[in-house]
C-alpha cells in the first residue's frame, strides 16, 4: 500500500491484516512471542505504578495493560505499538479520581473512546502534523513535572492521605509536610533511582527498571525485617477476597465485566460534567499514539495507517472501562522495547496482554511487597524520559524567540493549569506567531523604471508596483497603506501581483 494510501486509510484489524497478508511463519511467531513475553515483563509494574499515580488501586492498571493492550493490538493500525496506561496521563486521571472516583474516571474514558472512534471516522488523522514541535515539547515537558510532583509523597514518604488538584495548594501542602520526610522511604527511593541511573550506562538488553524494583523490593523487605515501618502495596491497597474477609494487596482475579457507574466513586454525575475531561483524554490520547506510531515507523522502516490507529485506540477505550481498566494510549518506551525484542505484528502486543493477565493471576503474592517509593522513583526515572531534557535544551539555546516562547507558555500552562489549556493556547500562540512572521515576507517594490518587468515607458504620472508574497488579513492593512505612500499624486497605478501566492477575503476586500 503507498504511503499517501496509509494516510488516508481506515480498516479495523489495519495492523494485523497487514501483517498476515505479508505471509506469517512459525519464525515470525516465535519472534513475537520472545517480544511479548518480554515487553510484557517490562508492563507489570509500569500497569500497577501509573495506575496508582492516577489515584486508584493498583489491579486497575493492570486490568488496562490487559484488556486495552489486547484489544487495540488486535484492531489498531501500528503493527509495534503497545499500549496500556501511560505516564502523560497521569495529569489528566488524577484529578478526576480525585473529584468523581473510579466510575467517573472510567465513564471519562467511555466518552473519550467514543471521541477517538469519531477521529477515525472523520479522517483526522493527519492533524498531528499540524501540531508545532515546541507545543508537544512544552506539554510533554510540563506532564513530566506534574508527575514529579505528584511522586514527592511516596518517594519521601510524607504523612498525606491525598494531593489537592490545584497546583498551588500541592506545593504549599507538600512544602509543608517535607521536614517529616521517612527516612525508610527515601533511602529506598534513592538506591532504587540509584540502580536505574547506573543500569542504564551498562547498555544491557534488561530494562533498568526491573533489577531497580528488584533491589528496592530487598531492601524494603529487610528494613521490615527489622521492624522498621515502609509503605508497601500491600499496606496501601486492599480488597475483598473470596471468602467475604478483607486482603491486603492486589487481588488475583481476572477482570470481570460491570458497568462503570457501578464502580467506586460518587453516583449520579451528569455526564456533561466529564466532557472537558474526556475531551483531554481524547486529544492527549490521539497525540501521544499517533506520535509513537510515528517513532516507530522511522525506527522500523513501516508505515502506520493514522485513522486506522485511532480507531484502534477509541475501541480499546470503550472496551476497556467496562472491564474496570483506565484510560490508556500507546507507550513509547513499552512500543521501543517492543521493536528491539524483535517483534514483527501486532501478536507480539497481544502476548503482552496476555503475560500481564498471567502475572495478575499468578504473582500477585509477590507484587504486594513492592515498596511504595520504589514505585516512585520508577515514575520519577519515566518522567525524566518522558521529558526529553536534551531536546528541550536544545530548543531553549537554537530555536527562534516564538518557538522558545511558545515551550515555555505550554510548559506552565501544563504544570499550574491543565493540558488542554495549555495545547490550546499554545496552538494559538504559534498561529499568531507564524502569521506574523509569513505577513512580514510580503513585500512592495517599485519596479517602475526596471525595463526587464516594464518593457514600455510609462505615461506621465504612472507607477508600477509589484507585490511580493501572500496576500492575506494579516498583511493586507500593511501592504496597501505602503501602495497609498508610494503612489501619492500619481495619476494611475499598476499592480503586478504574479507573485502573490495566496489571496484571501482580507486581502480581496483590502484590494
């Protein structure tokens, strides 16, 4: 299929066809599989800590790494992308949880799933292209700081329940809870972002994160040993085990399907109320896949069909809630780590799914012990990644002043306000700036005299002007009072307008 014809393209299942029309073997089989297992390791305690830092228990984000991981590897439209809860999330789910509970944070996600669909329909999938780099580095960046934030509790260990929404009450809260810090808390923290830092320089095919989790785990367990108190999951988060008795931890069942309204969380909320929310899930939610898909893309030689990949991504957002999973997105890292292990189709993800349903049913005994902050300083190393710095600070020192200001009108916007603002004035912030730098290319010049344009002389009292460039509202006002400057007392005047690439209403009612 040409590329023009991935860009327009909608087909269910786009991804996997696809790859079954190319002819598939037992090799390839046996290379998804490897992947899978692989990325599927790398999902569990990704799943349980993003779902945590978005306010609910840790089995949902499992339930998401699961049941959307299948579902959108199976229909969606980019062969290596795996998705699940993803840290940009975090920003937009916590408040929710927050303000309406699981039920609404999940009928969120219905409605956001549903927006996505429409995406699909309507063919939107090229808007990504329209997005300016220094507005996705500025959100991406502030989603990064936001998450940091929001990681200060548990990786210091701070005696709070919650965080408030707004971000001045969470510094003012968090500023004054810091000199309680847990020492246990943060010495686990600490080597367990130690040996993430230090991992990654060995260049090892482990991600960093498991030996990480691994060493925080022993640790954690022998500060226990000795009786020393240390938040874990399973002193954090409990459930109702089969017998009627409560249990600690994450609860060893397979997800069950149940309405969302009969989740946790207040009853009765008009839906209006969660259309901004939804809305956010939506945008953030195409950005973020249709980006990864890109990545991937470049790193594999393939082409990702966009329309297909939302549509992809709206069923496994209205699948998923019903099966008590959270929003979820494609995740660039998992998606990476995907590749590299070698996969070649979209089983590879369904493998995935089906590691963490394996994990969920079989090791939850074990997951239970993982120390609070070492989830932490996991979300923390992911923000940092999720950051780019680099790429940041190199837009800070080379890209014109527009550029710079539009990163960092974007970047606070994110962190003090929300996403959606902060896209949306950024969006309108660049416009105004592109606009104005396309308005200062049109040009006047006088060509009256140059014999190469005006072969004839001219009669008396007669100029030939030529105008240059687009000739659009922003420009018009501008152009046509330097033609009145330039042709006063002139009996007639020429316009040659061979070089005006566009001309809009503004400029035509200017004309």
């Amino acid at each position: 299929m040409s590329h023009r014809a991935h860009l327009f393209s909608l087909r269910i299942c786009h991804a996997l066809r696809e790859s079954l029309a190319e002819g598939y073997n037992r090799q390839k089989l046996v290379k998804d599989l490897l992947a899978g297992v692989t990325v599927g390791i790398i999902a569990i305690p990704l799943a349980m800590a993003l779902a945590i830092a978005s306010g609910v228990p840790p089995q949902y984000g499992l339930y998401t790494a699961i049941i959307a991981g299948f579902v959108i590897a199976l229909t969606g439209g980019s062969r290596f992308s795996i998705s699940g809860p993803t840290a940009a999330f975090v920003v937009i789910l916590y408040p929710i949880a927050l303000k309406y509970g699981l039920s609404g944070l999940l009928l969120a996600s219905v409605l956001a799933g549903v927006m996505l669909v429409a995406m699909a329909l309507f063919r939107l999938g090229r808007l990504i292209e329209y997005i300016p780099e220094s507005v996705t580095l500025g959100f991406t960046s502030g989603i990064a700081i936001v998450i940091v934030i929001l990681q200060i509790k548990d990786f210091f260990g701070l005696p709070l329940a919650a965080l408030p929404e707004h971000f001045g009450d969470k510094i003012w809260l968090l500023g004054q809870q810091l000199p309680h810090f847990a020492w246990p808390s943060l010495l686990v923290a600490a080597v367990t972002l130690a040996v993430m830092i230090g991992w990654r320089r060995l260049n090892t095919a482990i991600p960093p994160h498991l030996p990480a989790l691994l060493v925080g785990t022993l640790l954690g367990l022998l500060l226990l040993q000795f009786g020393i108190d240390l938040p874990t999951v399973a002193s954090r988060f409990s459930y109702t085990a089969a017998d009627g008795s409560l249990a600690a931890g994450v609860p060893p069942y397979l997800p069950y399907f149940d309405w969302p309204w009969n989740r946790p969380g207040p009853a009765g909320e008009p839906l209006s109320f969660l259309l901004a929310a939804a809305f956010a899930i939506a945008m953030l939610g195409a950005i973020e896949s249709l980006l990864c898909a890109v990545v991937l893309d470049n790193a594999s030689g393939r082409r990702h069909s966009a329309n297909s990949e939302l549509l992809g991504q709206g069923l496994g957002n209205i699948i998923t809630p019903f099966f008590g999973g959270i929003t979820a997105t494609a995740a660039l890292a998992r998606s990476s780590a995907n590749l590299r292990a070698g996969a070649q189709s979209p089983i590879a993800g369904m493998v995935h799914a089906l590691v963490v349903l394996l994990a969920l049913l079989l090791l939850t005994p074990v997951l239970a012990y993982l120390p609070m902050a070492a989830l932490a300083a996991l979300l923390v190393m992911v923000a940092w990644g999720m950051s780019e710095a680099p790429k940041a600070w190199h837009l800070l020192k080379t890209a014109p002043r527009g550029d710079v200001l539009v990163f960092l009108v974007c970047l606070l916007l994110t962190v003090v306000f929300d996403m959606v603002i902060a896209i949306t004035a950024g969006i309108l912030l660049a416009t105004m700036l592109f606009m104005k730098d396309i308005a200062a290319m049109t040009k006047v010049t006088d060509i009256s005299s140059n014999r190469k344009q005006v072969e004839q002389a001219l009669p008396e009292g007669w100029k030939v002007l030529k105008i240059s460039g687009p000739l659009f509202f922003a420009a018009a006002d501008r152009i046509f009072a330097e033609v009145a400057l330039l042709s006063q007392q002139q009996r007639g005047l020429v316009l040659y307008m061979d070089g005006v690439p566009l001309l809009d209403a503004g400029g035509l009612a200017a004309l």
